[in-house]
C-alpha cells in the first residue's frame, strides 16, 4: 500500500485545532501520515501535538522547532523530513484549522493518481455543489491577486494560496533552497517547478483540483501589514524566478 504524508505547520494554534477531526481521520486511513511541525509556538501548542500522537498508532509525529521560523520555513523543513523517510509516493501540507477538511485528502490522492501528476493543488473554486465560504472582500482580493500570480508565473493558475496541496516524491528538489518571502512561498514552489521543467511540462505535470468544502476559519496569523507588502513580494519573486 502506498503511503501519503501531510506536513501541518502549527503556530499557536491550541485553540484552533480540532483533536477529534485528526484523531478519527488518522484512525480511519492508515496509509496517511501526519508530521506537525510546531513552529515556536508560545502557547500549549505542543502539548495538544503530543495528545494527538499518543493516540496516532504510531502515524503522527512531530517536528519542534524550537524558535519561530514562519510559515513558509515551517513547511519547507516539514517536507524535507517527510521526503528523506523515503515511504511516501506523495506529501503534502494542509492548513492547521483545517478549512479545507482532511477528507479532501484523499480526493486531491485520487486526482493526481489520475494522470500521475506531479504537484496538485486544491482550488477554492466556488460553484454549485461545493461549500465554498469566503468573505467578499477576501474573494475579490484572491482574485487579484491571483491573476497577478498568474501573470508573473505564466501559467493559468486559479488559485495558489489554497493550504491544501500535494507533491510527488520525484519533486523534492523544489524544496532543497529556502524560500525569499514567508507567506507567498506556494508561487516560489509553482516557479521553481516551471524553471525546472519548462512552461510546456508544467502545464502536463500540476494540477489545480476543486475542492468541495473551504470554509474560512478565524484566528488567521495573515495580518493587514502583510497584505500591504504583498505587491513587494510578488516583485521580488518576479524579479527572482523570472530573469
């Protein structure tokens, strides 16, 4: 049976994350693994960690980082250790609060075993059938941005920041530099591949896949004064990935 394993970055997140929804989930698939990583968190994080490993049957684990590195160094070392146990044909990471419930897991699995894809990526795409729960607001500036995204990637890409996303074991290299900015590391990811490979292969190898359920969580660490650097950000990725 091939194994799968999800890196979840956990900053402060004590009050947020839901035990039960991981506890059942991880008894229920026993070929998904989990790997917390605890980013310097200053509250009980950890301890919770710790409670949803004793009861894990030995598939939870847990990586302390013991200062703060931000979300984006957080998942990068997430998935190095994940990919160095050489057991998984895919990893991935998904957001702690989990507003893409653990469920769509298996649903991105099943997508990109479709065509052997080499990185999928859920898509909050909001449409009939699907729950999909986002303020207006957020709404209109993913959209813009996303097209801003887009743009400097030159690919036709919906939706880079959803916090569900898998990758096959054959793309490791992606992640071996760390990456320039701390919140828009999906877009260096989507780059690097693109650099990688080319535009022609990229568009064969990843693949945005529709969630069915995103429901917007609170307690976000994404404050105001990060949005306003975003513009900054995307020019530095630009003027990185695309000279």
């Amino acid at each position: 049976m091939q194994k799968t394993g999800i890196v979840i970055p956990c900053f402060n997140e004590a009050d947020r994350l839901n035990v039960k929804a991981f506890t059942k989930f991880i008894g229920e698939n026993e070929s998904i693994e989990f790997l917390f990583v605890n980013d310097g968190s200053t509250d009980d994080t950890l301890r919770v960690l710790e409670g949803i490993r004793s009861n894990s049957a030995g598939r939870a684990m847990i990586l302390d980082l013991k200062a703060n590195q931000g979300k984006a160094e957080a998942v990068r070392q997430g998935l190095l250790h994940m990919f160095s146990l050489n057991k998984y044909s895919y990893v991935g990471f998904w957001d702690a609060d989990l507003a893409t419930p653990l469920n769509e897991i298996n649903r991105l699995l099943s997508a990109a075993a479709y065509a052997d894809f080499k990185i999928v990526l859920g898509c909050r795409l909001k449409r009939l059938g699907a729950n999909v729960e986002r303020r207006a607001q957020r709404h209109i500036l993913g959209r813009v941005f996303s097209t801003f995204a887009s743009l400097i990637l030159k690919l036709p890409v919906y939706d880079t920041q959803c916090g569900a996303k898998l990758f096959h074991q054959s793309t490791k290299e992606l992640f071996n530099e760390k990456f320039i900015t701390k919140w828009l590391f999906d877009i260096e990811i989507l780059a690097r591949y693109r650099n990688l490979h080319g535009i022609e292969r990229a568009l064969l190898d990843l693949y945005e896949y529709p969630i069915s359920t995103w429901v917007e969580i609170g307690g976000s660490k994404l404050r105001s004064s990060h949005m306003l650097k975003v513009p900054f950000e995307l020019l530095r990725i630009k003027r990185k990935y695309n000279s």
